[in-house]
C-alpha cells in the first residue's frame, strides 16, 4: 500500500508541484488548500503523514498543528514562507516533525517526508495497546486516536474491560445498545468496522478473537 500524505497548503502553485513530486516518488497524495478541509480530511480516514504550510488563509498552520496533536501523534511536516529561527523552535516545539522553509525544491521535501516515515516506522511501537478515555468517549490504540462511532467505542470498551473474558452478543448488546433497538447482526457488524479500523492502524494482528457460537474477547497478549 502506497503511504499517503494530506498536503495542506493554500498556493496552488506549490500544492501542484509537491503533489507532482510526492506522486511520482510513489505516494499517495491528497491536497486541501484550507485549515478547516485539511482537519476534516485528516479525520474521514488514514494518513502516515501531513506536510502543513504556516500561512493558511483561515488560520495559522501552527494553530492547526496543535488541534490535530490534541487526537493525533501523525508525523508532520512545516512549510513556511519565512525561515526565522522562532518560527523553526515554535513549530518544533508544538510537535512537528521537520520544517521546511521556502522557496524549496520538491525533492528535498520527498527526501525529508522519506526520512521521517522511516524514523516514524522504525520508533518502537508503544508498549500499552489501548489506551481508553471514557469521560472523553476516546480510544488510542498504539498510540492512535481512533475514529469510533459512539456504539463502536461501547463495544470496544466493554471487551477492554476484560481482556480474554468471552462476551456474547446479548451481554455486549446489553452493555453497550441498552434499551436502544439492536440484533444479533447489529453487534457483528460493528464488530467488522471496528476490525477495519484497527487493522488500518496494524494491519499485522487482529486483537478481537471471534468465539464461534459464544462471542467475541479481547486478546491482548501477542
Ligand atoms: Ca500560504
């Protein structure tokens, strides 16, 4: 699968050739020109990295990088019109991965997108699998926020609560769908979602283990 990037960046000009650039290099690669699409795209599906410029016409970049560190350790890249050293220290400091200031060229931003999903591929996976906010309805799963729909965290939060125990699906549609109307197929089909959007972020493991005629359970230990 290609690693793909969500380019945010309003000049036309330069989106293009980058786009070109990161295309030909064998990326994936989808452009936003506002703050608010790039953050909306950034939460429809998986991106390995997002290249940012700091000048966006809707805010500043520095901004947006800090709402998408709020739910999301996604590697990030700085392009900047000025290339003051504050610039540099603020935009590392609030998380980013690298800084590129313009004018550049296209292929040293690919080397430097190379190199920092290289580093972030090689980082050693954190040792907690997930991690559960209940008071803010999240679940980050090694170390990634996932996109959950209110009834999929349910689900989710009820297997963590014990690992290895079996739930079967009455218990987890009691747990989870309460009085609200839900089926046998219900649980399974959240169930499939929630496997897809954990597979998106290891595609090597499948914590959920089905239990044929019992149900489902957590499997932490690998
Ligand atoms: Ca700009």
């Amino acid at each position: 699968m290609k690693p793909a990037i969500l380019l945010i960046e309003d000049e036309a000009a330069i989106a293009d050739t980058l786009v070109y650039a990161l295309q030909a290099d064998g990326f994936e690669v989808v452009w936003r020109a506002l703050g608010q699409t790039g953050l909306a795209a950034l939460r429809e599906r998986h991106f390995d990295l997002v290249i940012l410029d700091v000048g966006l016409p809707d805010g500043s970049g520095f901004e947006l990088c800090k709402e998408i560190r709020k739910t999301s350790e996604i590697p990030l890249m700085f392009l900047t019109a000025r290339s003051g050293e504050i610039d540099r220290v603020v935009g590392l400091e609030i998380g980013a991965d690298d800084y590129v200031p313009k004018p550049f060229s296209p292929r040293e931003v690919c080397a430097r997108v190379k190199t920092i999903l290289k580093r972030s591929r090689g980082a050693a996976l954190p040792p907690v699998l997930f991690q559960v906010d209940a008071e803010g309805g999240r679940i980050r799963y090694r170390g990634r926020l996932l996109p959950l729909t209110r009834y999929e965290f349910g689900v989710l939060q009820v297997l963590l609560s014990q690992p290895g125990r079996i739930f079967s699906r009455n218990q987890l549609m009691d747990r989870v769908w309460g009085d609200a109307e839900a089926f046998d197929r219900t649980v399974d089909t959240h169930i499939k979602t929630l496997r897809t959007k954990l597979h998106e972020v290891d595609p090597e493991r499948d914590p959920i283990a089905t239990h044929r005629g019992l149900g489902y359970s957590m499997q932490l230990a690998s």
